[in-house]
C-alpha cells in the first residue's frame, strides 16, 4: 500500500469533500480530506491503480490537483 498527500484547489465545503473522496474511493482507493489544509490524504494500492488515475479522478470533479 502507497500513502500520499495532495494539494487540492477549490475545495471550499463540505460538498467539495464528499466529492473528492468519493472520486477516490471510485478510482480504487480510501482518501481522506483536510478541508482546512485543502488537502487530501490517499492509501492506495499500486498494483491496482496508478498516482495520475487518482489525480484525473479528482480533476474530473472540477478541482485542480497541485
């Protein structure tokens, strides 16, 4: 299992961490966000899913990954 941190943008409210961790929990993983921090913490595994699908998952939603 791969842990990783992310800097999300645009994540304002509750709605915004709903969306974000249910992309990743979609793509394959458990996240959880830091609204205050905006960011979002990711256990993944690496034979199952890659880094960028997390990514593209998160940005398909609307936020910026940075």
């Amino acid at each position: 299992m791969a842990k990783v941190t992310l800097n999300v943008k645009g994540m304002s409210c509750s709605h915004c961490v709903n969306a974000v961790e249910k992309a990743v929990r979609e793509a394959g993983a458990s996240g959880t966000v830091d609204l205050a921090s905006g960011t979002v913490t990711i256990e993944y595994d690496e034979n199952a899913v890659t880094l960028e699908q997390l990514k593209r998952a998160i940005e398909e939603q609307g936020y910026d990954v940075v």
